[in-house]
C-alpha cells in the first residue's frame, strides 16, 4: 500500500488570490490523491520569536514529505530541508517557483488604459516585493513603447514611514502632484482599493481625475472599493492545479528539482467603474471609440466606420493613432476579443451561443479567431478564467 503524501501548505489565505490557488491543489488532489496536509495557522497562534513557526518543527513532527509555500519564509531554513518544494512568487535558488506572467499583466494594463484615452500615466506598488517591482517596469516600458512617461510611486525606505497611517499622506500628496487625467495601474486589488480611499479623501475624481487599474480581480476588494474597481484577473485555480501536479511527481521522485516553473498568465480587464471613462480630447475620434464599443459584437471594416462618422479613412487613421497610439482595426479587434473573454469568463452561455451572437458562421470559426488572438481556445480560457 503506498504511503499517502504528506504536505505542508504555506499559503496565506486572507486573499482571493490565495484561496484560488488553494482551491486548485484540493482539485487536483480530488483527482489525483489524497494527500494529508498541514497548514500555517493563523496569527494568534503561538509563533517563534520572528513571527513565523519553524518549517523544521513541522517537517520533524508532521513527517511532511513536500511544501508549497506563498509566504516571506527563511531561504536558509527552506533550502536545508531538501524536500521537493514550490515556491511563490519569489525564486529561491533552484527550487521550482510558481510565478505571474508579469510582462503580460503590464501590457494587458497598458493597453486598457490606453484605450481610455489616457495620455498621462502612473503606477503605484510595494518597492520592497519583487513581483510589484516587475509589474511596474514592464508597466513603464510598454507606456514608453506607447510614447509616454510612467510616474513611478516610491515608497519611503524608512520602515517607521511605511505604516499604513504615514503613508496615507505620502500617497494623497503624490496623487495630488500627477497631471490629470491620469491613468494608474496598481500592483493589485489591494492597493487599488488603498488609493480610491484616498481620491475620496482628498477629493480626486475617480475615474475623471484618476482611472485605477488593479490586478487579480479579487471580486470583494474590486466591489468594496468606492468606485468599484477596474482588474486584470489572474489564473490561480489553474497555476495552484499545476503546482500540485508538479508536486506530486517530485515527490514520486519522477521529476528533480530544477528550477522549474509555473506562470500564472492573466486574463483581459474586468471593467469596472474606476475605468470608465473616454479621456479622448478629440471629440470626433472619441465617439469613433463609443460605435466600436458598442457594436463589438458586429463585425466591420475600417471604412464603415469612416464611412458612419463622415470622414476620410486616410484622415480617420491619423487622428485616430494620434489619440489612441494604435490602428482603428487594431481597436476592433482588442475590443471583440476583450468582449469575448469577459462573456467567456463571466457568463454560463455556451460557445455556439457566443459565436452566433458574435456573429460568427460556427464554433470552428470563432475557436479560430480566438487562438489566433489568446493562443488558446474558447474552452480553455473558460476553464481557466471562468465562472466555477
């Protein structure tokens, strides 16, 4: 009779991102188990004198055969174990690592705050956390591709200046100094849900001063947030599945550590109210934008379009790239997929439905244009991204 495994789940569990992941492992555990596990307990438990229980008490007393940590844990300790281990989000030497698809969470971002007709731009995390710093020069870099500047909130390096009480000034102060309108992107949820407290302090407008962006679209800081708040979502449940299977055949001894790794990939925009808004000076070219939008679901040629706002196409795809950094059809098409995805991902309606209300001939021709453009098929991002 095999030995069931024995795994040690080191996972903070006050976010949804967390919870996501979590509900990953147990699905793949369901399937391929089972497993006995062991997890961090809460706060008000006794700890050591660094705030944290020893992993080596646990893997002594708890005979733990395998961990997945989320957590800020000891390098050296987590390393002398030598038990097949994934971490996240941070790399610890050649351990496997399950990590988000930063450069794609930043363009996806960029290109949504750009298509609001955002020409000023901002972005606001946590210097001290790896993945944060990422986000924000990928961020930067496709803003610079775009022909624009990112100002970059710096947090203070002082520990004391950092406590939720004092940095609320330094964020109100630095929001004030942003040239308006701008658009920001948050590292997440919670730190969007941070800065739309402050604009209704200090009386910014959210989404007419500043339009906030967040990432994991966790659905009770997104709703909680005054203006509901704008996210990209990430795809836990799948990237916690995959960690567990790769798991499970280092513990198999089928695989070595090696560094592997696992990326989370991100989904398009949930719009919420704290984005919704046509920052577009150019008041012929922003209504151009609204018939896009709002016939997402037919399909067209640039020149009905030039042809419905009484204009030249030569002149319509000037002004056009001048306000928005981007071709008329690259917009129709970036605003169909994003339609797509967000039905694929928030409603129960099947493929065919979609396809036909998208005006698509079949499954086969919509299953097409999707992976041309996601490189994924329709079914595979509703797993991914979908309703549970």
């Amino acid at each position: 009779m095999n030995k069931i495994p024995r795994v040690l789940l080191l996972i903070e569990t006050s976010s949804a991102y967390d919870r996501r992941l979590l509900l990953g492992i147990s699905k793949y555990v369901k399937l391929h188990g089972p497993w006995i596990f062991f997890e961090s307990p809460p706060h008000y438990y006794c700890r050591d004198h660094d705030g944290k229980i020893k992993v080596s008490s646990w893997v002594k007393n708890c005979g733990v055969n395998g961990i997945i940590v989320c957590e800020p844990w000891k390098t050296d300790e987590i390393l002398s174990l030598g038990l097949p281990t994934i971490t996240s989000p941070d790399r610890i030497q050649n351990l496997p690592a399950l990590i988000t698809d930063s450069a794609a969470t930043a363009r996806i971002a960029a290109e949504h705050l750009l298509s609001c007709g955002f020409r000023n731009f901002a972005y606001c995390g946590f210097d001290e956390l790896e993945w944060s710093r990422a986000r924000g020069e990928y961020f930067a870099r496709f803003i610079a591709e775009a022909g624009f500047e990112t100002h970059v909130y710096r947090r203070s390096k002082l520990q004391a200046q950092r406590s939720w009480d004092r940095e609320q000034g330094f964020l109100a102060d630095w929001l004030k100094s942003l040239t308006k309108p701008v658009g920001l992107m948050a590292c997440n949820d919670y730190r969007g849900g941070q800065l739309t407290e402050i604009c209704r302090i200090i009386g910014l407008d959210v989404p007419g001063d500043i339009g906030i962006l967040g990432v994991d679209n966790d659905e009770l800081f997104c709703e909680f947030s005054d203006p509901p708040l704008s996210s990209v979502p990430l795809a836990a449940e799948r990237a916690g599945y995959e960690a567990a299977e790769l798991l499970d055949k280092l513990m198999a001894g089928k695989k070595k550590m090696a560094g592997q790794t696992i990326v989370d990939r991100p989904g398009f925009v949930v719009a919420r109210q704290s984005t919704n808004i046509l920052a577009i000076k150019d008041r012929e070219i922003a209504e151009v934008v609204r018939y896009i939008r709002d016939h997402f679901n037919v399909s067209f040629s640039v020149s009905q379009v030039a042809d419905e706002v009484a204009m030249s196409r030569r002149s319509l795809e000037r002004r056009f790239r001048k306000a928005l950094g981007c071709t008329v059809k690259s917009e129709i098409n970036r605003v169909r997929v994003e339609r797509l995805c967000s039905m694929l991902a928030e409603t129960t309606q099947s493929v065919s439905e979609i396809a036909m209300s998208f005006g698509f001939p079949s499954v086969d021709h919509i299953s097409r244009y999707f992976r041309r453009n996601k490189g994924m098929s329709p079914l595979t991002y509703r797993k991914r991204f979908g309703l549970k």
